[in-house]
C-alpha cells in the first residue's frame, strides 16, 4: 500500500506512476480522480480546447469467424443478417461522406475468407483516388493480422502494403490486452503480441494508431492496469498513439448478457481519470459517447478527456447491442463548452481544421 499523499504529489508534479502505485487509484474517490486527470490533462495540453472529427463509419460487412463473445454485431449472434456491402457501395459511401463534409472514414468488418490483403489494397485504392483528400482511419489489428494470414504474409509487410494502397491510419481496437480474457472471450482474435505486432509495424511505417480499452467483461481493475501498462510500454517504445480511447462494453444482446453487471457512469468515469493519470505519454484521451451517450461525454471532459471522437454517421455496432446514441457537430460543440473548453474540429492527426472563439 502505498501513501497516498506520496502518489497525489507524483501526480500533481506531473511524475509518472509506477504500475504498482495506480493500484492504489481504485481507492480514490471518484472527484479525486476528476481532480488528477484534470491536472493531468492541462499538463498534456493546456490549450483549453477539445476536439472532434467528421467522421463516416463504414460497416463494410458482418461475417466472421471470431464470434468473439462480447460481440452482438457479428452474423453468427443472430442480431443483424449476414451482409457484406459490395465495393461499389462503400465507394459512394465515401464519396457521399466527403460530400457531407467527413474529414475521416473508417472501415470495419468481420475475418472472412472472401477478405484478403489484395482486396484491401485494391478498395483502398479506389477510395484513394475517388476521394484523396480523405483520412482512412482503417481495419482494426484483428483485420490486419487476419489479412497477412490469408495473403500468406507477415505483419509488417502486410502493414507496409496496406499503407502503399492508402491507409492513413488504423484504430486500436485492443479489447482487453490480457492474455487469459482474450483466450475465454476472443480466442480467434488477434493475440496480444500480434496486437504490438502491428503497433510496431505502423509506426515502423511512420502511420499512427488509436488505443482503446473495452472494458466490463468481468476482469479485474488490476488487469485493466495490465491493459494500459502495454499501451503505455507501446508508446514509450514506439510514440505510435496519437489518442486513447476507452469505453464499456456493451453487453447486450451478447452470449456475456446477464454473466456480467453493466458498468455505469460512475465506473466509466472512474477508469476514464485512472487511464488520463496513467498514460502520461499520451496527449489526447477521448470519451465514449457513443457508448455513454452525449451527457456523460460532457461530464467526462472533467475526467481527463479532451477529445470526443467523430461525429459519425451510420455505425452499426454499438447499435447491435442495443444502444442507440447520435451526434450532430453543433451538439458536439455545445457539450464541450458547457463544459468550459474550447471546441475545435480536427483531422485524422489531430490538428486543428477550424476553432470556435
Ligand atoms: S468484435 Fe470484431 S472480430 Fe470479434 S466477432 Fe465482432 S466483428 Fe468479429
């Protein structure tokens, strides 16, 4: 156990915290970790700002061989019919998105057979030069590792290929990096040391990521510590992270419905502060919205947060576990000066398009 008044000084004189010192964080209370991850935030980025992207979420299809327990979007859940959009249509999804004013698009499916690295490339491509002055913030770890399988090809080289076709960057998409819940929840995922893999092989490839943490699958807080010790081991090695993200899961539909308790604001706050404490090489945390929905987003940016993501059209998802939430950029806007920040719309590398006065 360690003092607390020794920790709270660490953290206000903006000194890292040992793993085993943010132990002791599950013990604060919940506005003493408001307090620090405020602290913490204006040391990472005092500009009083918080930013938000225009963004399309492209659910290119559903089919997968992961059936991750955790997951109502995938067909084998029942949820939503198998589907898989033709490439046509994702490139006038983009092209209609553009059209919108998107800055971003992202693109997230299932491990299918039908999806190689080729086909990536080759509808990477295509956006490319339909759209090029669009983001492609793309495929998840997963997707990438499943891809360098089924092209019969290795990590960084599939990396390095999927960056020559177009891709700009790739999100985290991490779940929990503990080995033993991945074995019991997502065995046919990526494992965690190809999840580095590819964190390793983009910032190899001068591309940037976004960490993420889905959390309440009934580990422990000392395993969501574990999770965040390797994001912020990755990033001292490899500076890849331009953001982390971290939300609930949404049980819900999912073969984990009624085996584990939904995690409330209170708890999503309370891990949203540890991780801003955390990862103190870090500089952008966002909230959850569209898993906690707009107000808590707003209540979250007094946590530690100081961006809330896109403002997207069209996923798909969260929406398979029953959680419905929207956001319009003047809706964006409002939360974060309620909150009494700045708001400022952003690119895919976080720098700012246009800024509110
Ligand atoms: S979480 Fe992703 S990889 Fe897992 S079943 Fe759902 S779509 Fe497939």
């Amino acid at each position: 156990m360690w003092l607390k008044m020794e920790i709270s000084e660490k953290i206000s004189s903006n000194r890292r915290i040992s793993l085993p010192e943010a132990a002791d964080l599950e013990n604060f209370s919940l506005f003493e970790l408001g307090r620090f991850a405020s602290m913490r935030r204006n040391f990472a980025d005092p500009s009083g700002s918080v930013g938000y992207i225009s963004n399309r979420m492209i659910n290119y299809s559903n089919i997968c061989a992961a059936r991750c327990k955790f997951c109502a979007y995938h067909a084998g859940a029942g949820k939503i019919k198998p589907f898989r959009l033709p490439d046509d249509e994702i490139i006038s999804l983009c092209t209609e998105a553009v059209e919108r004013g998107a800055k971003q698009i992202m693109l997230q499916g299932g491990l299918s057979p039908e999806f190689t690295l080729e086909w990536a490339e080759n509808l990477l491509r295509r956006i490319k030069s339909e759209c090029p002055k669009l983001w492609l913030h793309v495929f998840s770890p997963s997707e990438i590792v499943w891809f360098a399988r089924r092209s019969k090809t290795d990590i960084p080289a599939a990396v390095s290929r999927l960056k020559s076709a177009g891709a700009d960057s790739v999100p985290g998409a991490a779940d929990l990096l503990v080995p033993e819940i991945r074995r019991e929840l997502c065995g046919n995922k990526c494992t965690v040391e190809e999840w580095c893999g590819v964190m390793r092989a983009l910032a190899a490839n001068s591309m940037t990521s976004s960490a993420t943490m889905t959390f309440g699958m009934g580990e422990s807080f000392q395993q969501r510590l574990e999770h965040l010790d390797i994001v912020r081991s990755i990033q001292d090695e490899t500076g890849v992270f331009k953001a982390f993200i971290c939300w609930p899961v949404s049980p819900e539909n999912t073969q984990i419905e009624g085996k584990v308790d939904r995690v409330g604001a209170n708890e999503f706050l309370k891990m949203l502060a540890v991780s801003r404490i955390y990862l103190d090489n870090i500089k952008y945390i966002q909230s959850g919205w569209l898993t906690e929905g707009l107000k808590v987003a707003e209540i979250a940016l007094l946590f530690g947060s100081n961006d809330v993501g896109g403002v997207l059209m069209d996923e798909m998802v969260v929406r398979a576990a029953g959680v419905e939430n929207k956001a319009v950029v003047s809706q964006m806007e409002k939360i974060i000066s309620n909150a009494g920040f700045i708001p400022r719309e952003r690119d895919g590398l976080y720098r700012t398009i246009l800024k509110s006065v």
